[in-house]
C-alpha cells in the first residue's frame, strides 16, 4: 500500500512540475540572427528546433503591416481680393496641448514652435469662390504626435478680409500597397482650438463674427471675413496632438483577414523535437509557439515569442 502511495506522489509531483520549453531558430546561410530578432529573405523556410517535454504545441503568428497616412481636408475662400498668403498650414511634432486657461503662456508657445510650414503642399485656392483640396503625406511623422494648425494673417485693410472654410477634415490610413483601409480620424476628434494674437483678452472664443474661428462644426471650420477697413486679423487655429499610426498587426499575412488558424504542431501521442515554416510574404512577424502540459490536477501553459523580419 504504501508503495502504491509513494509511486502515485511521485508521479504527481511529476506532472505539477514546471514546464520547460524553449524555441530556437536553426542556423542557415541566409538567415541572421542578432539581438533576438531574426532576418531572413523572403522565401526562406525557417526552422525551430524545441527543447523541453510539453504534450502540446501549436504554432500562431501575426504580421506588422506598415500604413502610410494622409491629411485630406477641402478649402474655400470667399470675399475680397487679397486672398492669396492670408492662410498658412503647419505641423509640429509635439506631445503637449495648449493650456486653454492661460493665454500668455500658450501665445508663447505658439510663437516659440518651430513649425514646420506645409502651405505650399496642400493646394490652397489663390482666388475667391473656389473650392481646392489638399493631400498631405503625414508618412515623416509614423510613430509620432503631431499638431495641425492653420494661420489666418491679413495684411490689407482696404479690401475685404476674406471668409475662409476648412471642411472634411480627416487623416486616412491604409496599408502599404493596398487599398484597405485602417483608420480614419476626423476633425471632430482633433480638438481644434482658436487662438486670436490680436484679441488676448479673450483668445480662445469661437463665434460666427468677423475676424473669429468658428469651430462649432468640425467639419466646416469657419474665419468670417472682415469687412473694408477692419482692424487686421492674426488668428491661429491648433489641433490637439495626433498620433501618426506606424501600422497595424494583423493575424495573417493578408491584412483583410482580421484572425488565422492556430497551427497544431505537436500532441501528446507523438514526439516532435522541430517545426518548419516557409516565409513567402515580406514584413515583420511575430510569432507564438504555445506549449502545455495536462493533467486532471491542474494544466501548464507558456509560449514563447520570436521577432522575424523577412524581406524582399
């Protein structure tokens, strides 16, 4: 009896025991391997040699697919000749807002930004009545936060002080190389703000008045015009900070397909001591093999994550 005992604690402490399992990439003349990240051409069959005793392994990745991101947005000026140079567009790559509360604080800063002036790309109408729209790559700033801003600057008073529209206003992101997309941020989730330099007793008001941002439809941000003799306007309107998306990780190599199968590698009736799989996709993977034990006590699980890089 107490041998029956002593042979059933035995086997038990054997299966409650920590499971040991590890993965490593086999060497091959194509194939490199440093600071834990492997790389690889495409084509290339790779091959995990495992260690440890685990009665279950499968095998998952998912793929890091890489988004290029663009700043859309439609622009109309009305009234007035002078229409030319009195809008500017900025971005500045930056993780702080505006206080709101202080305006000799935020006029500082906005003055102290170095912006970077992207006017010239975003194909603003020179004349009145004409509605253009621009096409921004925010491709420079993957990875980052960044503000938009326009400038409203007015440096004639004998002509009316032009009406400007900003509308649909967004940032499109779609997958390198493709046309799906994976995100759209509008205006109405930018917070913009107005910031009037010339008016610093009440900066920030948004108003359907001459010479005032009215921000109260995102997606048609208005500057009324001025009228023939009105005090020149120098008006800033500031998004909050936007992240710039460096891509997605998508379950399979086609970005569409939002889940893969896990892929069964070993079961506990048979012994597998490697697993191999061929690459025939560019792009940055990370892969999963998932490892357990069972019994009717208690059920042992780990995984184990490699970074794989193949390209083209």
């Amino acid at each position: 009896m107490s041998f029956v005992l002593m042979l059933f604690s035995a086997c038990q402490n054997e299966l409650e025991q920590d499971l040991k399992f590890e993965v490593n990439v086999n060497p091959d003349t194509n194939v490199q391997i440093a600071d834990s990240i492997v790389t690889a051409p495409k084509g290339t069959t790779l091959k995990f040699n495992f260690t440890g005793e685990p009665d279950f392994v499968s095998f998952s990745y998912s793929r890091f697919n890489t988004v290029k991101s663009i700043l859309t947005f439609s622009t109309q000026a009305a009234w007035g000749t002078h229409v030319p140079n009195s809008l500017s567009v900025y971005l500045f790559e930056t993780a702080d807002t505006l206080l709101l509360t202080n305006p000799k604080i935020d006029s500082t800063t906005i003055v102290n930004r170095q912006w970077t002036d992207i006017t010239s790309q975003c194909n603003l109408p020179v004349a009145a009545n004409v509605t253009n729209k621009a096409n921004v790559s925010l491709n420079d700033y993957r990875g980052k936060k960044v503000c938009i801003a326009f400038r409203y600057k007015t440096d004639v008073a004998t002509d009316w002080q032009p009406t400007w529209t900003i509308s649909n206003l967004q940032i499109n992101d779609t997958v390198v190389n493709t046309t799906i997309k994976t995100r759209t941020v509008v205006a109405a989730t930018m917070s913009f703000k107005p910031f009037d330099m010339l008016n610093m007793a009440n900066p920030y008001n948004s108003a359907a008045t001459a010479g005032v941002w009215n921000v109260a439809t995102p997606a048609a941000m208005v500057m009324t015009r001025t009228a023939t003799g009105g005090t020149l306007n120098t008006d800033w309107l500031i998004s909050k900070p936007i992240e710039i998306a460096r891509g997605i990780n998508t379950l399979s190599v086609n970005p569409t397909v939002p889940t893969s199968s896990v892929i069964p590698v070993k079961n506990s009736t048979i012994r597998v001591n490697s697993y191999s799989y061929q690459f025939t996709t560019a792009g940055e993977y990370t892969l999963t093999f998932f490892a357990s034990n069972a019994n009717y006590v208690r059920q042992l699980t780990t995984e184990r994550k490699i970074k794989v890089i193949i390209t083209e």
